[in-house]
C-alpha cells in the first residue's frame, strides 16, 4: 500500500483503536508504525541506509528522510559524509552534524507490509507488558482475587484483569486442585521482569499469605493497635502466628479470634482447614518460646545466644506433646523464633547433670588429690575448674562446710602447682612444635593456647595475624538452611569473638600491618553504619 493522503488519518484512527484495545499509550503505537515504515523503506532504497520516518500526529502524514553524519573520515558511505561534501548541502555544517534529505514515500507490497505488521504487534506487545508490570509492582506483598484458566504440569494459570499470573505447584496448599473459572484468592509474591514479559508469581503456602488474611479479618491488626511480628507455616496442616498488642486494653490473641471463633475461621476456612496458634508475642526469647510450644507445658528453658540455640526441658508425659506430630509443633516454634531448639525431658536432663556432676567431682579427685567427699563439695559450690579453685578470693573457699584458713591455702596451693605444671608442659610442646618466641611473648595466649596454635601450624606472629576472628573463636554459619558450627582453634579456651577480634588486631599493630588511626576510622564507620541502620530497623519493625 502507499502512503497516500486518502489513508494518513487511518493511520491514526488504527493507533488510536489500538492503544484503547489494549490500554497502552497511542504514541508507543505511532512509533511502531514509524519503525515499520522505516524498515519498509530501507527494503526498497537499501538496508544499509538510516532511513527514518515521522508520522505527524495530527495530520498522521508520513515523512520519509535519509539521515547521514559529518565525519572527519568517512567509514560508511551510506551513512557517513565528508564535512566537504556535507557543505554543499548545508554551508554551515560541522563535524557530527546530522544532514537529513527527505525521500520518496514507498509503495508497501505485501510482504513489506506483513513485515510492518508483525513490527507493529511486537511493539505493542512490549507495551503492554511494561503496563502490566508497571501495575502489579507496586501490588507485590498483597493479595488479590483471581479467576482460574488452566493448569499446567499442575501450575496454575490464574487470570488476575489485565493479564496472567502463575501459581506454581509447591505454592498450593496440600493436594488442592482448581478447574477453570473457579475463583481463587492468592499472594501476590513475586514480580518481575522476564524475556517473555513480566512475570507475576502467586502463592497460597507463603506466610504473609496468612499475615495478609489477618490484617483482612482483624481490623485492629489493619489500623496498627495489632501487628503480626511472627508467621510459621506448614501448608494446609498447622501454622504459629505471633501477635503484640499497643493498646493494653486489647487482647491480641482475643481480637484476632474474635467472637465465638469467627475472625480465626475465616482464615482457615480460606487456609483449607490449617489449623493456627495465635500466640502472645513476647520480648524476652525464652517466655516466647514457652508460649510458641504450646499446648505443651515446659519446666526450664537453658537460652545460648551466640550459638542461637535454646534447650527445653518438660515433663516426661509432655515431650510428644512438645515435638508434635512428626516434629511439627518443635519446628513451627523453631521457625517462629529463629532459634534451633533442642527438647530435653526432665529425666534427660537430670542424667546429664548428674553425668557433669561426676566428671567435675573426678577431676578434682584426680588433680588435688582429694577424697569423693570433699571434691563433690567444691562442684556443689559451683566451681567448676581448677582456675577458679586456684585464683578465687579465699573467702569464697572458706564458706565451705569444714573448710578453715589453712585448708582453703592448701586447695589453692595444689590447684596453682597442678595449672603451672601444665603451664610448663603445654611450653614445652609448643616449643617442640616450632612456635617461635614473637608468638609466645604475645600478651594474651596461655601455653596451652600456643599449644593448640602450635597444632595447627600458627607458629609466629605473622601467622597469627593473618588468622580471623571465627578462626579462634568459632562461629555458626548457615548452609542449605541449616546452622552449622565452625569450631574455632581457641573456642575450648572460651575466647570469645571480640576476644579474638582484639587480639588479632593488637598482633597487625604490632606487627605494623595497620595503623592506630586506620582502626579508629574503621571503627567510627563502623558505628555510624550501625546508627544509619537503626532507624531503618525501627521503621520496618512499625
């Protein structure tokens, strides 16, 4: 077809039709008209020409042109143009001027214009899916009312008003099937940009699924008075919620129940029948972590914060009650505290105290060479090793039954002749193993520390140096989900990672590596990241 001046305005009326079809801007469809004429141009004058075309958007006349540039040396002579011969069109020209001649339109036969049309389909279909993400991204973490298509390899395909969006299969609830035009009610977990367009990734198992349905059914949670701090999930079976309330005349737990048990039902009526704990939230990690085992009653709880675990003792007949089926009710209480849980039963726990009660009592046989009777007496006491018997204030032995003033020196005595003959031994192992003076003179490694190092191949004081911190203190790290214990050279020693950190730092000085002032600049920075980071804690907790 020709450009002619019978179909210019058509050209406008079909963008204009276009764009209301499918939502999207009319100018987005001009310009791939435009790019379509140009492209049916260049078949008919020449592909390596720049040929552009403008379609007025009033009159919706096309205007073709040939467009080359002012170069100092011309390295394609279909594009490019010497400033010499660039002048005989233009008297002023430049270097990187633009010469533009307006050419014939062209007649468009019938694969150019098949051309043009698939140009035109593939710009609005681009268009339209800059819309679609434009719309739902905003939408990403809420939920939304969908209508079922079709299922794929058990995917559903879910249609969500102005496009398509996809709920995998480990994103439904149990073994829940849909057929098409049912309705659906799903969270809007992902979107994002794709070669294929945006993709909108729905999910029916996620937590905030069920933080999302809350806030819908409680309106305190909605208005702020309430807010969900914890969700744990097992899809369509159990779940844990954790609630904290701002306004003391309102129960958490009560408002999201609600009366006779309605508010709650709603939800799992949607969840498919997923039964849920709302808990009480709670600051203190081990009063929470009573309240996330419930129905289960626990008598002791034993919190390790560095290694983010916690011990749970409760009474024998409570123990199945406490893991729950197949480990259910520990692992959802685990989830929602991000704590490992170990579950321990009285009985358990008394054998094993029993057990550190005895190797206590032997070790103090066996180096202060006293009688069962008097060693148990010490770890009663609580002391628990030679260092503390040795360089304890003696007052603190004296409170001892039938332990007087020249006892109290004689424990102590043996206790310091036993640790220095150790000292001196755990020396001359480190010594045998190589480690060299720079390193045993350094304030803060006992021989048996210089021992271990010694072991491991740390024999001076550059070697040291170039240690980390979880090197000598040990740390946790997760791996596929899973914390896992990094055993640190010094750890038996009770370093601790500050410790570490210290004294890894005090050996770089000495040793020149770094200056007062670097670690003092490190430092303020390392403060003011930590303040920045505060507020924006706060703002995502409220």
């Amino acid at each position: 077809m020709a450009i002619t001046s019978a179909n210019q305005l058509e050209l406008l009326q079909t963008a204009e039709a276009v764009a209301r079809e499918k939502m999207i801007d009319p100018g987005l469809v001009i310009e791939a008209m435009e790019e379509s004429l140009a492209r049916a141009a260049k078949s008919r004058y020449g592909s390596e020409l720049d040929i552009r075309v403008h379609i007025d958007r009033k009159t919706g006349k096309a205007t073709f042109t040939r467009v080359r540039t002012v170069v100092e040396e011309v390295e394609n002579h279909f594009t490019d143009l010497t400033l010499r011969d660039a002048r005989a069109f233009k008297e002023d020209a430049e270097i990187g001027d633009e010469i533009i001649d307006e050419v014939p339109p062209v007649d468009m036969g019938r694969i150019a214009a098949q051309s043009a049309k698939q140009v035109i389909l593939q710009k609005v279909r681009e268009a339209e899916r800059d819309r679609q993400f434009e719309e739902f991204k905003d939408r990403k973490g809420t939920i939304i009312n969908g209508l079922v298509k079709r299922e794929e390899y058990g995917n559903v395909i879910v249609d969500i008003g102005r496009g398509e969006a996809v709920l995998r299969r480990n994103e439904k609830i149990g073994r829940e099937s849909y057929r098409p035009n049912d309705r659906i009610r799903v969270y809007i977990k992902d979107v994002r940009r794709e070669p294929r367009g945006p993709q909108i990734f729905l999910s029916r198992t996620a937590p905030e699924f069920m933080a999302e349905l809350f806030k819908m059914e409680v309106p305190e949670i909605y208005d702020g008075i309430i807010e969900i701090k914890a969700v744990a999930r097992d899809p369509g079976s159990r779940a844990k919620i954790a609630v904290i309330s701002y306004d003391n005349s309102i129960d958490p737990v009560g408002a999201c129940v609600g009366m006779r048990g309605s508010r709650v039902q709603a939800v799992v009526n949607e969840l498919q029948g997923e039964k849920i704990d709302i808990i009480p939230w709670n600051d203190d990690q081990p009063t929470f972590l009573v309240n996330a085992l419930q129905p289960a009653e626990v008598s002791k709880v034993v919190l390790d914060e560095d290694a983010g675990k916690i011990e749970v003792v409760v009474p024998d007949e409570q123990l199945s009650l406490a893991i729950g089926r197949r480990g259910q009710n520990v692992r959802l209480a685990s989830q929602l505290t991000g704590l490992d849980i170990d579950i321990l039963t009285e009985e358990e726990e008394s054998a094993r105290r029993q057990a550190e009660f005895a190797e206590r009592t032997q070790i103090f046989m066996d180096t202060l060479d006293l009688d069962e009777f008097f060693a148990q007496l010490l770890v009663s006491e609580g002391f628990t090793s030679l260092e503390e018997v040795a360089y304890v204030e003696l007052d603190e032995l004296l409170v001892i039954d039938g332990v007087d003033e020249d006892t109290a020196n004689e424990l102590q005595a043996r206790a310091r002749d036993y640790l220095e003959e150790q000292n001196k031994k755990a020396l001359e192992r480190a010594k045998e193993l190589g480690v060299e003076q720079s390193l045993i003179d350094f304030e803060g490694l006992t021989p048996q520390m210089l021992e271990a190092l010694g072991e491991d191949g740390i024999k001076t004081l550059d070697d040291f140096a170039t240690c980390a911190d979880w090197e000598l203190a040990g740390g946790w790290t997760t791996v596929d989900g899973q914390r896992v214990k990094d055993d640190g050279l010094l750890e038996k020693f009770e370093v601790s990672l500050e410790e570490a950190q210290n004294m890894v730092m005090t050996a770089r000085l000495q040793l020149g590596w770094v200056t007062i002032e670097e670690l003092e600049a490190d430092a303020a920075a390392a403060a003011a990241a930590e303040d920045d980071a505060e507020p924006a804690e706060e703002e995502a907790g409220s």
